[in-house]
C-alpha cells in the first residue's frame, strides 16, 4: 500500500471496491457450500458383490449386495465393501475439489484452506495443529495469540 492519503471520493471508491469483493468472496462460497453439499457418489464393485452410495460428507446412506456375496467367504465382501467405499470417497474428494476450484478458483487462500480441509475429511487424515500455519517458504509457524499458546 502506498503512503498517500486518499480524498473522500477516493476512499469511497476503495471502500466500494472491497465490499465488491467481499460480496462475490460471500457469494461463490454460498454457491460452493450448495453444490458440495448435493453431492452424492454412486459406485459398484469390479466384481458386481456391491454397490455403495455416500453423501458429501463421506458417510455411507445406503449399501446394497448382490447375491454374489453368497459365493465368496464373509471376509470377502467386508473387504470389498470396505475397498469399494473407499473409492467412492476418492471420487467424492476429486469431485469436490472440482467444485472448490470451479466455484472458487484455485488460488484464493479460502479455496486452498476449503480445498485441504476436504481432502484430509475424505482421506481420513488428522488435521493440522490448531494454529500452526506454514509460510510461503514452507516453514511452520505457531500463528496463536500468547495467551492462545499457554
């Protein structure tokens, strides 16, 4: 930012700007959360044992097995609905980073926080510290207040 001291009119212009900004920013994520959360993954096993569906969460809501399932030992189709909800929730993650950067672009450090959060959700990965960040040379840095890190 520069040193001048903006005029009235100048600072009206800036101020319209910004909320311009804010109001698309508010307004692509509202669009992102809607479509997100519509979504619902489908998908059959290799062998035709299975077929599960999950919402956007990742959670099972429904399963169904074929008759299949009667000539392949129990282990069998517990591992294959397990393999096949994986690869459902696989398809949910790049489905939605699909959404994340048609709705919000893929630079914007909202779309990469919402983008992330996602993909750990749908991969099961544990989530950073609370309040540890990395900077733009990857170093990490504790970004909590004092008080927040006593």
């Amino acid at each position: 930012m520069n040193d001048r001291i903006l005029d009235p009119g100048g600072a009206r212009e800036r101020l319209e700007a910004w909320k311009g900004r804010i109001d698309k920013l508010a307004a692509d994520t509202q669009t992102m959360s809607s479509r997100l959360q519509a979504v619902r993954i489908t998908t059959n096993d290799p062998t035709g044992l299975t077929e599960v569906t999950i919402d956007s969460t990742g959670s099972l809501v429904n399963l169904t097995l074929t008759d299949r399932i009667h000539r392949v030992p129990p282990t069998v189709v517990a591992e294959t609905i397990m393999a096949t909800l994986g690869r459902a929730r696989t398809t949910l993650s790049e489905q939605s980073q699909e959404i994340i950067a048609d709705t919000m672009g893929t630079e914007s450090p909202t779309a990469q926080a919402v983008s992330a959060s996602v993909g750990r959700q749908l991969r099961g990965e544990a989530p950073p510290h609370p309040g540890s960040s990395t900077d733009e040379d990857g170093e990490d840095f504790d970004d909590r207040s004092y008080l927040g890190r006593r």
